[in-house]
C-alpha cells in the first residue's frame, strides 16, 4: 500500500470517526421522566418494637436515557484505547412529602383511625438530568 492511500485510508478513518461522534451527541436523551415506585416504610418505638408498617404507590422522577461515550485508539494508554465514558445521572435532587395510606398494625390488621391509618415520608428524587462522566461523583 503506498503512502498516499495510506493517507487517504487515514483521513477516511478519521471522517468516519467525527461521523460516528456527532451521530452518538445527536442521540444523548438523558431525561427526567416520571415512574410509579412502591415504597415501603416502618415506624419504631423507643424500645425498638413495631408500631406500624405503612406502604403506597408512589409517582417518583428518575433519570434514563443515553449518553455520548467514545473510544479512541491511543498511544499512552496501557490498553492502546482511551475511553470516555459518560451516564445518565441527576443533576439537582429535590425533597418532597408522600403519603403512603396502607397502613398496618404489627399483627398485619389495617389502621382505620385517623392518626395511625396514614404517613408521610420525606424522599429526595431527581429533579433535573444530565450526562456526567461515569464514575465522577465530585460534582
């Protein structure tokens, strides 16, 4: 093969690749999109004995989609690869109240008065979503 097709393969390769990268960016889809989740939660007294056991479906944000990531052939890597890899991961979590309504004794009977029959439980869930650099949880 001579030097000039050579050239010609590499700039060939090298299109190839700024193709394959715009093409993965033009795909990212890291979104916040809303999911059912049951959620369960138990309430203790001082000495460790259970007073009741409530639970509920609960609409919760998640974070799903895909990001950009490249490998790309390299002289100083150990590998002969460098790798970019980048996930779908939350940007801002936000604090809400839910209620959970299905509330039992600790001998499984359900709770009808009105104090003990429902709860509110505090969860942190996404409120924004980005790609991030996986394995990065400096931010």
């Amino acid at each position: 093969m001579s030097f000039k097709s050579l050239k010609i393969l590499s700039i060939y390769t090298v299109e190839l690749f700024i193709l394959f990268v715009l093409k993965c960016a033009a795909e990212e889809a890291c979104e916040t999109i809303p999911t059912e989740i049951h959620v369960t939660k138990e309430e203790y007294d001082d000495m460790g004995r259970l007073l009741r056991s409530c639970s509920g479906e609960v609409s919760v944000n998640k974070c799903e989609g895909m990001c950009s990531s490249q490998v790309r052939p390299s002289i100083s890597a150990p590998t002969g690869f460098s790798k970019e890899c980048f996930c779908c991961r939350e940007n801002f979590l936000r604090e809400r109240l839910v209620t959970l309504n299905h509330c039992y004794d600790p001998d499984g009977i359900r709770i009808d008065d009105e104090d003990g029959a429902i709860m509110e439980v505090r969860l942190r869930e996404p409120d924004d979503c980005k790609c991030y650099k996986c394995g990065d949880f400096s931010r």
